[in-house]
C-alpha cells in the first residue's frame, strides 16, 4: 500500500509538471522539446525508479559520494547529468563512473574545467571522447553561490575553448529567489549570445521546482524538479 500511495504522488506530480512544461510551450511558442530532468538528491532509489516508471529519463545529481552509491542501480537507459557544486579533487571520483555522466552542469571556474579535461584525456587519450559540460552563471552576482559573474563568461568560455576533452554545451543558472523572471530574461540573453559564437551551444539549464513554468517561457530546455516531483526530503 505504501509503495501504491508512492507511485500514485510521483505519477500525479510528473503529469502535473508535464502538463505545466507544455502549457508553457505553447504560451512562449515553441517548436522545441523541454526536457525535464528529476533531481535525485536526498530521494531513494525506489523512489527515483518509480519517477522512471513514469516517463522521467533524466536525472540530475548534486553530491559525488551519493550519486557513486546509486548509479550502480539507475537504468542504462537513463541519461544522468551532474548538477551540483563540484570541487576539482571530486573528479576522480565522479569519474569512476564517467560513461554513467553524459553532462557537468555546473562548470563555473577554469580551474574545475581544466580537471574535468585532464581526467577525460587519461580515461580515453586513445578515443575521440569529450566531457560534455554547461558553464554555471552566477546571474544575480551573488558572493554565496557558485558559478562565473556574467561580465566574466566569455574569459571562461575562451578557456574552455582552449581544451581538447572538454565540450562547451550551453549555459545553467540559480537566480536569486523572488527574482526569476528578471534574470531569466538576462539568460535568454546570453545564451541567445552565446549560441551565435560556439556552435555546439544548444543547451539552457535553468528552472526548478518553483518557477520551471516560468523558465520554459524564457528558453530554457531542461528544467531541473526535485521536491515537484517527489515531495518534500529532510
């Protein structure tokens, strides 16, 4: 009955969020997909299954120990990008199960970017294989967050584009709380910017829980839900 009552609340919400996503589509007018991503931090693996079961096929982890103890148990068939603060001593680790990690999110120093190709170039120097990353901007200039001040995104960009392992993808952001709509629109923006000068930008990671409706109707084609789709965590 429990295990019932936990696929019935998971189901309901994923419905919900893809109705919203779609009625945001429509809203904006676009002819793309936005892809909706579950955030499995501090969520079970039962739970994430049952997210599975449901149509979810992107998942977002926050923690490098967290995510090692449970990627053993996802699906091959999912996709699994890392989203949370990353240090560059916690790439080897993460990268243990490298094939399991399509994307890094949360790429927002040269010094994590350098890593992350240093690590790849040893894990496959013989094959044509790149990490594929979203430089993490600190839109709001918030000293507690991580992430790359917008008047110092194309530094990091040149960088990037400097190495040989590691892909740039696009853009991802945390705006300030209260404040979405404000700095979803300075996100378009640059990765509007951004895509007319990297040819392999096709990707903008922003909207959570709260506001990913909103986040839709300014370009954003992947929307990250934890606590939307399975409830509160503690």
């Amino acid at each position: 009955m429990i295990k019932d009552n936990i696929y019935m609340s998971v189901e309901d919400n994923y419905k919900r969020i893809v109705e919203n996503v779609q009625a945001a589509e429509l809203k904006a007018g676009r002819g793309d997909k936005v892809r909706i991503m579950a955030v499995t931090k501090m969520v079970d693996v039962e739970r994430i299954k049952t997210a599975i079961a449901c149509g979810i096929s992107l998942l977002g982890e926050n923690r490098v120990q967290e995510y090692l103890s449970k990627c053993g148990e996802y699906p091959k068939s999912c996709e699994i990008h890392f989203i949370g603060g990353l240090q560059s001593n916690k790439i080897k680790p993460l990268f243990r199960q490298h094939d399991r990690i399509s994307m890094i999110q949360s790429v927002g120093s040269e010094k994590l970017a350098r890593e992350i190709d240093a690590q790849t170039r040893l894990l496959h120097s013989d094959a044509n294989i790149v990490t594929d990353i979203l430089i993490q901007v600190n839109i709001g200039n918030e000293e507690t967050k991580g992430g790359v001040f917008p008047d110092e995104l194309y530094g990091l960009v040149e960088a990037v584009d400097r190495l040989d392992y590691v892909r740039l993808r696009g853009l991802m952001t945390i705006p300030p709380k209260g404040e979405s709509i404000k700095y979803f629109a300075k996100m378009q923006r640059l990765f509007e910017d951004l895509k007319s000068n990297v040819s392999t930008a096709d990707t903008l990671s922003m909207g959570m829980s709260e506001d990913y409706a909103v986040a839709v109707e300014y370009g954003s084609n992947i929307v990250r839900v934890g606590t939307a789709l399975f409830g509160q965590r503690f």
